[in-house]
C-alpha cells in the first residue's frame, strides 16, 4: 500500500503528457524549453521546500498511501513528483489556454 500516492502522481503524469503529446501544447512543442522550464519549476519549489521545511512550516505527513521514503529530513520522495506534475500541469493549462483563447480571438476578427 505503501505506493499508491507516488503511483498515483506518475500516472496523472503520464495522463498530463498524453493530453500534451495529444494537442502539442508543450513538451510536444518545444522539448528543449519544456526541460528548461520544468527544471526551473523544479528548483524553484523544491528550495521554497527547503525553506519552508527549514522554518518548521512544512512537515512530512504520515500516511499509509506514501512510501516513507525520504530525500532529506521532511522531504518524501514523492514531493519532486508532485512538484515535476505541478510545472507539467500548469504548462499543459496555460498553452492550452492561450491556443483556445487565440483561435477565439481569429474567429470574432474574421
């Protein structure tokens, strides 16, 4: 039982980059910038992690879904997962905003 949640996280990864190799909305488009972009995202929130795990604000919840298994003291290896899904989603969203939100915008000039 211990899996679940981090099975979970790759497969609602692996959903978010079906939809993105579906309409091209991201790694599908540019994978050079899609990296670089997740790899950013990543650091990003894994220091603002470490800062809020360094100020006792977060901590590791115990759960029976997790594996237990930790990166760093309060850092369960699931948290770069979530964190990887969290930049993948919100990239998937925002380029399919912006493509709907433009072919909107050639329809009513047209």
């Amino acid at each position: 039982m211990g899996v679940v949640y981090l099975l979970a996280l790759l497969a609602s990864l692996g959903c978010m980059l079906l939809i993105d190799r579906r309409f091209r909305l991201f790694f599908w488009r540019d994978a050079r910038s899609a990296i670089a972009v997740t790899l950013i995202g990543l650091a990003f929130f894994l220091l603002w992690d470490a800062a809020g795990i360094w100020l006792g604000i977060f901590f590791r919840g115990g759960s029976a879904l997790a594996t237990g298994i930790l990166l760093a003291p309060e850092l369960p290896i699931e948290e770069p997962v979530f964190l990887v899904f969290l930049v993948v989603c919100t990239m998937v969203l925002y380029t399919g905003a912006a493509r709907v939100l433009e072919h909107r915008r050639r329809q009513e000039a047209s």
